[in-house]
C-alpha cells in the first residue's frame, strides 16, 4: 500500500499504540482504536515493542486496553503470540480490560485464562512483576 | 437466497461496500446498531458485531478484487440471519474454514454455513457465509 494511497480508508480506522514506562521494572503500553484485521499489525508492532522491552531490561508488561472499542480475532492473536512470547520469559501479559468490547471477545474465546486481567491501570501496575513466576522474596507482598 | 425470504414483510438490510477490508468497520457498525435496536442484550450485541465482522473478513480475503461485498440483514423476532457474499476469480474458490478466526466465529453465532455457488449464464462464482445469532444466551 503506497503512502500516497488516494482511498480515505485504505488503512482502515485510527489504531494509537503509546509505550510508557510509568514506574522501574514496568513498561505500559496503552491502545487506543479499533483493533481488526486491518489494524492488528499496528498492534502488533506496539506489542512487539513492549515484548522486547521485557526481555531487554526485565520490566513486566501492562497493555492498557480502556481504550480499544473492538476487539477481533486478529487482535486476539497479537495478544496471545505476545502472552506466549512473554511466558517463555517467566513473565505474563497483563491486560486493563474494563469494557465489554474488550472482555466479551475475551471471555466467548477463552482466551482470558492466558492474561492476567485487571479493571484499572493502578491495580495492574502494583500486581505486575517480571519475571512473574518465582518474584525474589523480598517483593513479596509488597 | 430466495426472494421469498427475503421480502417476506420483515425487516431486511442490505449493505453492499466494495470487497475491501476498510470497509468492514462500516459493516459491523450496522450489525451492531440492528442487534441493539432489536432489543439483543448487550453480550448478543457484541458477539453479533464481533461475528459479523469476522465473517466479512474471511470473505474479503478470498474475493475478486473488482468483487462486491453483499451483507444482508434479516432482523426476525429474537434473532438476526446474515448473508454475506463476495464474487469470487476463480469457480473452486474454498473458504479457509481451518483458521483461528473461523474457530472464533463458530463459537460466535449459533449457527454458521459456508455456501459456495459455481458462476452460472455468465454470472460470476461466488462464496458467502450464512450465520444466525439469537437474542439472548441460548443453551449450547
């Protein structure tokens, strides 16, 4: 597809993805938009991002989904590669999902046993920890 | 689809877009504005437009380019039917019915049908797909 392309809706609707880094050991990636087969690759790079952040500095990973008002199997995808991806790390995925455009598709799927789910971005980032699978004793409780 | 069905004195819409997938969002947007007015509760909504949307991706991925994407609505008491159908190049054109999208939208709808039709009296072939989705939660 040309930058140039003379279609208003040739790359379909507006996807933001935005990596933040809200406090040490943690990366939050915030989506904001309608995540669809044409819009998963944008997802997709964002998630990316935030995966290879884990892995480089060993910061747990929050994807911020309160703005994403669809969510399609090709987005689910992206999440799922991502939640696998980090589970090879020791870590997990963890997902603000509040709104029904977000848990329902999780929910019919099942895909919401491989995410740790919060309703808000604070309750996430004071649970998320990397790696997720055996916290050093001293973060325990904390 | 015969015409006996469709004008039957009920509420049918028709959506016909190219077969692009950017145009998809205008076509779920539909599904979801008839299921909300045809009192679907608000998981049947979701499920409807998320179905819908998954159809008519699987469907613009194997149309002709120059194709038309047809969405039709058949709004009944407590339930939608929705026929989607795209021309397709070549008269074997099969759908991938092996993908995760596909696995998602069997789960989606209560019922699901894949109809293949061979061009005939030079009309060209085409793919649709059929699904039907309830109301309300519906024992599986």
């Amino acid at each position: 597809m040309s930058d140039a392309a003379p279609d208003p809706f040739g790359v379909g609707l507006p996807l933001d993805t935005q990596l933040s880094r809200p406090r040490p050991g943690s990366v939050l990636l915030a989506v904001d938009g309608e995540i669809d087969t044409l819009t998963a690759a944008r997802l997709q790079a964002g998630v990316d991002e935030a995966v290879e952040a884990a892995r480089a500095d060993g910061a747990s990973v929050v994807a911020d989904l309160s703005g994403v008002t669809f969510l399609a199997s090709s987005g689910l995808a992206v999440l799922i590669g991502a939640a696998r991806r980090l589970a090879e790390l020791g870590g997990r995925l963890h997902l603000v999902a509040a709104s029904r455009a977000v848990t329902r598709p999780l929910q019919v799927t099942g895909a919401d046993a491989l995410f740790d789910i919060h309703d808000d971005v604070t309750s996430a980032l004071a649970t998320a920890r990397f790696p997720d699978v055996a916290p050093p004793p001293g973060e325990v409780g904390r | 689809m015969s015409d006996a069905e469709t004008l039957d004195g009920m509420s049918t819409v028709e959506v016909r877009t190219s077969a692009t997938a950017a145009l998809i969002p205008t076509i779920r947007a539909v599904a979801s504005d008839l299921a909300a007015r045809a009192d679907f509760d608000l998981d049947a909504i979701s499920d409807l437009r998320m179905a819908v949307d998954e159809a008519c991706a699987t469907l613009v991925d194997a149309a002709d380019p120059t194709s038309v994407l047809q969405c039709r609505f058949l709004v009944r008491p407590e339930r939608i039917r929705v026929h989607a159908e795209v021309e397709t190049a070549k008269a074997d054109t099969v759908l991938s019915t092996d993908t995760f999208g596909w696995r998602v939208l069997q789960t989606l709808a209560d019922d699901v049908e894949v109809l293949h039709e061979a061009g005939v009296d030079g009309r060209r072939a085409t793919v649709g797909i059929r699904l039907d989705k309830s109301a309300g939660d519906v024992p599986r």
